[in-house]
C-alpha cells in the first residue's frame, strides 16, 4: 500500500469510529436511563405494597342490658277414664278450673292459647296384663300456652303452678317459662349498637396507629359481624330462653387503613 492509500484508509477510518462511538455512548445512556426507569417503577411497586399492608383490623364490641318483651308458659294437665267420651268430659272439667286460675291471675282469654289433646290407650303398653285398669284405660291430655308481653305476671304463675296441683289439676311435665326478645324490639337496638361497637372499634385502630407512629385513615372493609342475644346471668343452669333479663350484644369487625 503505498502513502496516498494508507493516508485515505485512515481518514475513512476516523470518519467511521465516530458515529460509532456516538451510537454506543448513546445506548449506554438508554440502558442507564431504563434501568433508572425501571428502578423507580420497581421502588413504586414496593411502596404501593407496603402501603396496601398498613392496614389494622380491629373488632369494636357493644352490649345492652334488657328485659324480654315476650314470654310463654306451656300449661300440660290430663285426666284418666274408662272410655274416650268419659275422659272427653273430666278434662273439659279441669280446663274450667285452669282457665279460672289463669283468669284471676289477670289473663285474658287473648293471652290463652289451647293446642291439641292426646289420648293415649295404656293398654297396649302395659307390660302385665294384671296391671289393667279399665276404669284408667285411656289418658287424656291437654296442651295450652300462656303467651303475654306482662313478664312480671308469666314469671309468678309459672313459680306458682303448685296452686293448681292443690285444686285437683294433674299437670304433666313442662319446661317452664320462655322469655323471648322479638325481632322488633331487637331491630330497635340494632342501630345503636352497631354504631357503638363500630366506635369502640375506630378507637381501637387509634390506639395501634398511636403506638405505631401513624393515623387512622378511611375504612378499607367493615364487617357487621353478629347480634347475639344472651342470658344476662349466664350459667351452667340458665339457657338464654330460660332468662327474662338478657345481654344483647353486637360485634363489628372493621380494616382501617394507616397513613405516616
């Protein structure tokens, strides 16, 4: 190669280095600035993350004492007889004497609800054909309830149904008084229970925000949760039918969100 042509390859050579230079200065520069770029979004996502799980859940709890407004006293008597029409007539009998103790304990027939009657042969269950009675063949059953929102006056008569033992009445087995809380009366306490446990809840996030060094934001989700009725007194011995004074209580489940 002689000195023109060495002298012509180096100019073309120098032309040709630098656009090429240029152009791997500037894909540096763009895989500097991606990288940069995608730093920062991968930085967002992980704030975004972490600011989703500042969240605290919190369970706000309320309560009310109140008496039942309802009670029923299921009334059982029977009477025994050689046949069906006999016994038919002895238990009209002691349901005049039953409806007029109920009557003097201040019922009124309304309050007085007659359900069914059952006849039982006690022949066939009789395990010893001698043990027979034909004059107490059949027994006769009668089923009435005492419904009445006076709870003072079903409390008496179901601890004095003794009174009507000692007028001849046979009463069968019965479970007792039932105090009931009705679904009107307890949509009357919903509401401001609800918002009670729901404050007691806010207060709760508050605490734990304060301890954390953070506030209270908005309320992320909420949960009413449940409205349970309970005895007042509850026990071993007192089911919450059982009990004329009852608990109502009202639970609220509640996500706040937290804000620095």
């Amino acid at each position: 190669m002689n000195g023109n042509e060495t002298s012509k390859s180096a100019r073309e050579s120098g032309v040709g280095a630098a656009p090429r230079a240029w152009a791997l200065a500037t894909a540096g520069c763009a895989v500097g600035v991606g990288l940069a770029v995608a730093g920062y979004l991968i930085g967002g996502g992980v704030a975004a993350m972490r600011s989703a799980d500042r969240v605290v859940t919190v369970k706000g709890v309320a309560e009310i004492e109140i008496q039942a407004d309802l009670a029923s006293l299921p009334v059982r008597f029977a009477v025994s007889a050689g046949d069906v029409k006999a016994g038919m007539a002895r238990l009209d009998e002691t349901m005049r004497v039953v409806l007029a103790y109920l009557d003097e304990k201040g019922f009124k027939a309304e309050d007085i609800a007659l359900q069914r009657v059952d006849v039982e042969d006690t022949f066939l269950h009789a395990e010893r054909p001698e043990a027979r009675k034909p004059e107490s063949r059949y027994r006769l059953t009668q089923y009435a309830a005492v419904r009445s929102a006076d709870i003072a006056r079903v409390t008496a008569v179901a601890r004095d149904m003794g009174e009507l033992a000692r007028r001849g009445v046979v009463l069968g087995d019965t479970p007792g008084a039932t105090y009931i809380l009705t679904s009107d009366k307890l949509n009357e306490l919903k509401g401001g229970l609800v918002r009670a446990a729901t404050e007691r809840a806010r207060s709760a996030a508050a605490e734990f925000a304060e301890a954390s060094g953070s506030r209270v934001g908005a309320i992320k989700r909420a949960n009413q949760g449940v409205i349970s009725v309970l005895a007042r007194d509850e026990g071993p011995f007192e089911a919450e039918h059982q009990a004329a004074e009852k608990r109502v209580r009202a639970v609220t489940t509640v996500d706040y969100t937290l804000i620095d």
